[in-house]
C-alpha cells in the first residue's frame, strides 16, 4: 500500500471512531453535530477543498462538488449521521478504487519492468558501469549472467542463452552467439558476452517499447469517448434535475414537506456520481492494452483494441508472416548422391540458394570441384572427379541440351552428370510452424474471410494457399498492386462494422498496413518501418499471436460493456428507488461507491490474459 493510501485508511480509521462513538451513545443536538460534523471533516475535508478549487477554476460539476452538495445539505436538514456516514463511506470507496487502480498498474509496470539500470562500457583494459543514455553507437559493452541487456546490439565474442520472455512473451530461451543480434530489454542468463551497440539508447527495442505501452492510453476508444462526453452532459442534467426535486414537490403538492424532497434529492445528488464508469472504462483498456504486452503484442492505443475486437477479415502476406521468409531444401529428388554432388559444386558459391544446398547436407565432404564456372541466372558448371557436372536451373539443362523432368516448385536446381539429369533439389520458403493453426483458429472466432496478398507466383501461392485452407489468394503481385487490392476487399465488406486486418513483415508492406482498418506488423521487433506503419506490433515470428490479440481485445471489450451496464443499470434503478423516497443515503452510497469498486474490480480481470 503507498504512503498516501496509508494516510488516508489512518484518517479513515480516526473519522470512524468519531462516527462510532456518537452512533452507539446516542448522541442528541449539539453534541451530535459536533461529533459527526468531526468525523465529516477528518475524512472529507479534502473533497470540500476540492470542490471549492474546482468551482474557482471553472469546472464545476464533479464528485467532489456533488458528495459536498450532498453531505453539506444532509448537515442542514438535521440528517446528521447520513451525512458523515456518506462521506465516510465515500472516501472508503476511493481507497479501495485507489488501491485497485494502483494494483492494476504496478501490474502492467512488473509486466513491462524492461527498463535496464546500468551498462558495462569496455575503455581499454576495465568496463565502466554507465547509464544507457550515455553510451553511444559503436561501444563496446559487456553484458554479464543474469543482467539485462541494456541496449541493442550484436555479439562481437561470447555464447549464451537469453530470456526473451519480457519481449515475446516467449519462455523458451535463445540462443546468441558470434554475430548474433541481441536486443536490448532480454536477459542474459548463463554467458558472458562482448557486445557492440548498434542504437543508442533513445533508438533501443526497450525505449521503443515502453514508449508504445506508456503512450498507448492517448489513443481513446470509442467507448472512453463516449463516457468522457457522457460525464460532460450527464452531472449538470442530474444536478438540475435534483435541484427541481427539491423545489418543485413543496410548492406544487400539498402536503410535500421541504424537508423530505431535500433529503431525497440530495440522496439523487450521491446516487448520481458517475466514476464507476469514469474510472473502470480506461481502466479496462489499460489493463488490456498491459495485458496483451505481456503477451508480446504491441497494441499502440485502446481505440486499436476496440478495433481488433470487430475483426472479421484477415489478410496476410506471405513470406516472413506465414512463411519463415528462409530458403530451405524440402525436398531431394533422383540419385541417391544428388544432394552430396550439389554440394560440392556450390561449395565456393555465396548465393543464398548455394547456401540452402550446403546447409541441407549433414556430412563433411573432402571432394573439391575442379574448374568451376558460375553464370548468374544459371547456376554451376565443374568437374567433379573428372565427370563433367551441372547444377542450376532449368535454363543451364536447356542451354547444355541436358533432357530432365520438369519439377513444380518455388525453387527447382536440376543436378546433370555426364549430359543426363540425375536429379532435382526443390527448394521453398517453408510455412511457419503455427500458420496452418492460425487460420484455423482464426476462423473458430468468428473470422469470416482470410486471404493472401504475394509477390511471388501462382503456382506457389496457391499451392501455400491450399496447405493453410486460405479462402482467397492473388498472386504475382507489386506493391501498388496489393493496395488495389486490399481496397476492392474493403468495399466488399458487409458492414462497415465489420473490420479488415492486414498482417504484414512491416517492411515492404507499409502502404498497405496503414490503409487497413488496423494493420499489424509481424516477427518485426526492432524494425523502424514495423513500429512506425503499424497499429499491432506482434513482437515475435509467430502469427498465431493474432489470434491473442483478437481475443484479449474482444475480452477487454467485453468487460467495458459489463461495466457500462452494471453501472448504469445500478444508477438508474437506485435513482428512482430516490427520486420517490424509496432509497435513502445508505442505498445511495452502495450505487456510487459499491457499484465503483465492483467495476474496477471486473476492470482488472482484463490483466489475466494467460490462457489467451
């Protein structure tokens, strides 16, 4: 509990004891007043204050004004006990509303506690431990076992395993070694390594990070908006509507006492108090928002949330967001020694396809090619063992008159000994682990329409479209071109309720993420155009994350319209049972107070997003 809640339970410890000891002796007149008007100010003079400040400084109807109204007035018509109670129970609500809006934050600080403290800058032969914010792009820092890696960088000496939980939300460890990227927010857990920074701290993963989640609550939903407007028209309107309560029955019905129509419009006034919804609404989006970081979902605003939540079509580019975006050989065809021959023609080649070949073989190879000749577009020309070798593409079996048996494929390299084809190597983009599930479990939520937007060819991406159970796919096409696309699958939607996603690397899909209701960028932590293009940053490779971030928002979305009602509802029917002397002070209090703890309550169930 914080200093200043503590004060406030010593105060109301001390207000209770004032209130206790003059409601059990019975307490009459002056000395009653003097009692009870005790107790009232011990615990509500702040409120008293508050209102007079307000009310100087133009903003006049608020809680504290009402709650003053209220008790105040109670004083005047003789309803002592009434009105030290109301305010007793009052402040009693805001310690509880203070304790659980603290509890909830503190929670999404530990979630987000990435922020390093120190890093150890290598000068000459000795480290210095130095603030993040002083090192600079191009030092060299040494990162320890079970410190946090302060900045980004790449390993320039050293192996380790690194916790990316706070990053990802994953709990398996990875890996780093030489040339490895690291990032800086990750702890090292059992190496030590030499790293060379590569972003100064205002540029790092973690400052970017905690400056998404820390400005995310400016972006207001829909939902705050409303109530932010809600506030604005609904105090006056229930401050003029108790004020006629007051006056109009005396002077109109005979018989109506002042007495009682003041008692029950200042019993209106307590009612009236709109922070349940005030408070839990935001406080809903904040814990949804810190709820699906901890998760490794970047969500830039509420307003963002609230869009994931209405989500109905999906739209996804394919490599590096359904597929690894990876070359890697699926599939040897021909000779059982196709793949060894092929590796021993490309053993000196840097092409990334020669590197696919020589990642796929398992052995070492003494054999070395003789006379190597490479043509760009082709492939390799060699002697091996003195048997002329051939290994590229078809267009280097066409130009040799080598016959062969066309492969269907991303990638085909045909392997040709002595003018006949042994063999084939096919080559692909290989899908994410998790893609099949994620179109799977996207359309169990409730997502009618899941297409595909590529670059690369028909044959590949309707064949990729096929494996995952795509409903749409185009192919072969430029950026601009996605872009009319994407804006016929706007128009095509059935309501414009109904929300269109789009799933991008963040790199060279930026025009399309910003033109998608909500765009969100994939596997793409640390990339500038990822965290400048996108709503959604997914802070690991894994898409299936996007259905967390649906459910998290719909779950979030469906605790803001529990709480509106809940609160609304109580009010409503509390304000009658008071408008027509049926609820008294005591009742009152239950719906401004009671229903305000009860909704931030609910509001922190949006922080439990384990099972999602």
């Amino acid at each position: 509990m914080s200093k200043k809640n503590k004060k406030d339970l010593i105060r109301i410890i001390i207000a209770g004891l004032f209130f206790a000891v003059a409601t059990i002796t019975k307490m009459e007149g002056p000395t009653a007043f003097a009692m009870y008007f005790a107790s009232f100010l011990i615990v509500g003079h702040d409120v008293v204050i508050g209102a007079v400040q307000n009310i100087i400084g133009g903003q006049i109807f608020d809680e504290n004004f009402l709650m003053t109204v209220a008790t105040i007035g109670a004083f005047i018509v003789g309803e002592y006990p009434e009105a030290a109670a109301v305010m007793l129970f009052f402040q009693t609500g805001e310690l509880f509303q203070n304790y659980a809006v603290n509890k909830s934050r503190k929670s999404i600080a530990d979630l987000m506690d990435i922020r390093p403290d120190f890093a150890n800058v290598v000068s000459g032969d000795t480290t210095v431990k130095t603030n993040p914010y002083d090192v600079k792009q191009g030092d060299i820092i040494i990162v320890n076992p079970g410190e946090r890696v302060p900045l980004d960088g790449v390993v320039i000496s050293g192996i380790s395993n690194l916790d990316t939980a706070a990053l990802t939300g994953e709990s398996l460890p990875r890996e780093v070694q030489t040339d490895s990227e690291v990032l800086s927010g990750c702890i090292n857990i059992n190496g030590v390594l030499k790293v060379k920074v590569t972003k100064e701290y205002g540029q790092s993963t973690v400052n970017r990070i905690l400056d998404l989640v820390e400005n995310a609550s400016n972006k207001k939903s829909k939902s705050e908006k409303f109530i932010t407007k809600f506030a604005k028209y609904y105090t006056p309107t229930v401050v003029i509507i108790a004020l006629l309560l007051a006056v109009l029955p005396p002077l109109f019905i005979k018989g109506a006492l002042w007495q009682d129509w003041i008692y029950r419009a200042l019993t209106f006034l307590v009612i009236s108090c709109p922070c349940a919804l005030v408070i839990s609404v935001p406080l809903s989006f904040f814990g949804g928002l810190g709820g699906a970081s901890s998760r490794g979902v970047l969500i830039k605003g509420s307003n963002y949330l609230e869009t994931l939540a209405k989500t109905k079509t999906v739209v996804f580019d394919k490599t590096g967001t359904l597929t690894k975006g990876k070359f890697e050989v699926v599939q040897v065809n021909g000779d059982e020694n196709t793949l060894e021959i092929a590796t021993i023609a490309e053993a000196h080649s840097s092409h990334p396809i020669a590197s696919c070949i020589k990642n796929a073989i398992k052995n070492n190879i003494d054999v070395k090619a003789d006379n190597v000749q490479e043509k760009a577009g082709y492939g390799v020309t060699c002697d091996i063992n003195g048997v002329k070798t051939f290994v590229g593409n078809a267009k280097l079996m066409q130009e040799n008159n080598i016959a062969y048996r066309e492969v269907i494929g991303n990638t085909v390299v045909y392997v040709a000994q002595n003018g006949i084809c042994i063999g084939s190597i096919v080559i692909e983009d290989t899908l994410k682990p998790d893609a099949q599930q994620t179109i799977k479990g996207l359309k169990n939520i409730g997502v009618t329409k899941t297409v595909m937007l590529t670059g690369d060819s028909k044959t590949v991406g309707e064949k990729i479209a096929t494996e995952l159970g795509l409903d749409v796919v185009c192919t072969e096409l430029l950026p601009d071109q996605k872009v009319e696309q994407l804006e016929k699958l706007l128009a095509e939607k059935s309501s414009q309720e109904d929300k269109l996603c789009y799933v991008g690397d963040g790199i060279n899909d930026a025009p399309v993420l910003a033109r998608a209701d909500i765009g969100i960028a994939m596997g793409a932590l640390g990339s500038d155009a990822a965290i400048e293009a996108a709503d959604v940053v997914i802070m690991n490779d894994q898409p299936s994350k996007i259905i967390t971030a649906i459910n998290i928002s719909r779950k979030t979305l469906g605790i803001v319209k529990q709480n509106i009602i809940f609160a609304l509802g109580v009010k409503l029917l509390v304000l009658l049972l008071g408008a027509t002397g049926y609820a008294t002070m005591w009742e009152a209090v239950f719906s401004d107070v009671g229903v305000a703890v009860i909704a931030i309550l609910n509001s922190m169930r949006a922080l439990n997003t384990k099972n999602m």
